[in-house]
C-alpha cells in the first residue's frame, strides 16, 4: 500500500493542501470547519469534535516532529471567530516520507469554546466503501488566490488506516459525486454529516488536463484502530 502511494504522489504536479472542494457547496453559517492560520494567511482545515478540541492533520501543525510553536497558530471558524491554541498533540507514529503520511492526525485544545454542535466519532468502523461528505476549506482552483469553505460528496474506500476518496469534477456531478477533494485537515463525514471518519492529508489530480481524470484524496482512518486509540486518549487529557 505505501509503495502504491508513493508512486502515486510522485506524479502529482502541485501541493495538495492549496485547494478546496471544487464544486461542492458553500459551509453554512455555524459549522464546526475551521481553517488554521500563521500570519493571516490559511493553510490547513481542521475539524471540532468536543466544545474545546479539534482534529486537523499531524503535518499541519508539526514541523519535523515538533509542534507549530502556539503563538503563531490562529485558529478562525466559518463565521470569522477566533479561537487560541493552547496545546497540540500530535500522534507519537506520525511519519511523512515521499509525500505519503501515516497516522497523520493531531488534536487541538482552544481556550474558548465552540458554541455549535459538534459531530460525534463512530464507535465501529465505517463500511468498507461508500459515499462519504468531505469539508475543506482552500482556493477555489490553482489558478485564483480565493479561499472558499466548501462541501461535497465523495465515493470514498478504507484500506489499512486511510481512506482513499476519489471524485470526478464535471464529469459526475449531476450524480453528486462531481467535487475534487483537497486541503489537508479537512474532515470526511458519513452522509448525513453526523459522524467523523477521517482527516484528510493529501490529493492527486491533474490540473489542466484535457482528459476528464478522477481526483485521488488521501485521509487518515480515525473510526478504529490506533489512530482512534489516540484520539479517545488525546481528547481524555484536560488543558495543560
């Protein structure tokens, strides 16, 4: 499976955290998606899961296995609310090696709480396959410097700790299964957009290309296994 990834990402032609979720629809007011800032400026998405933490991707917030320092963090919500870091934890296996991740996910503590309600984490496993809701928050399109927070359905799969997502812009979309997944941190939900299943860290697509090619996103399985374990245990931990 690393192999597969890896020969993957070798012939992808741009960063994948740049984008959002092409043609989907607009965040509503009040949603638990935020984006994460360093001077002003977004890079990641990341996700509420209690009134005081968030899960985003390990790489977003570590920088060759230590933390983003806390004062340059800034953590905004959809309808422009700032929340202050105060910890991050980061996986303890956490690798990033030829654009491939593992156990790529990290949670936030804020100091002030999130006021809407938050989705839950499935106690069982997701299905192996199936349709799934992906958030992000990320340019419209590589040519615009606009960020847009957006949504849409993805036909996703889990397969040894990630789940692969894949979309057809254009091509399907009247079927609903017509949106690009990008920008790492951004969450997948079940359908009815109640329960957390992955946090997404990568994408390969090919921009410009005359030939209607599908888009491959890559996220980290949190539903079970260690990767939940860490979560249940991360999230049990009062503020430092």
């Amino acid at each position: 499976m690393s192999r597969i990834l890896w020969c993957a990402f070798l012939i992808a032609v741009y960063p994948a955290s740049v984008f959002a979720v092409f043609y989907g629809t607009p965040v509503s007011p009040g949603s638990h998606l935020v984006s994460l800032e360093i001077q002003g400026l977004g890079y990641c998405s990341g996700q509420f899961v209690a009134p005081d933490q968030l899960v985003t991707a390990a790489h977003c917030v570590s920088d060759s296995g230590e933390p983003v320092p806390l004062e340059r963090l800034r953590i905004k919500g959809i309808d422009g609310v700032m929340f202050r870091a105060v910890h991050v934890r980061v996986h303890p296996h956490f690798s990033r090696s030829h654009g491939v991740s593992h156990h790529d996910v990290a949670v936030i503590t804020v100091a002030e709480e999130f006021e809407g309600q938050a989705p839950s984490l499935p106690r069982a496993a997701q299905p192996r396959f199936g349709r799934a809701l992906l958030m992000g928050c990320g340019r419209v399109d590589y040519r615009s410097k606009k960020r847009r927070c957006q949504q849409g359905q993805v036909l996703y799969a889990r397969l040894l700790g990630h789940v692969v997502s894949v979309g057809w812009p254009k091509v399907l979309k009247k079927y609903g299964i017509g949106v690009a997944p990008n920008d790492s941190g951004g969450p997948i939900f079940s359908q009815s957009e109640s329960q957390l299943f992955g946090v997404h860290w990568g994408t390969l697509y090919w921009p410009g290309s005359a030939i209607p090619l599908p888009v491959i996103g890559f996220s980290t399985d949190v539903s079970s296994g260690e990767n939940r374990m860490f979560l249940d245990e991360a999230m049990s931990r009062s503020k430092d």
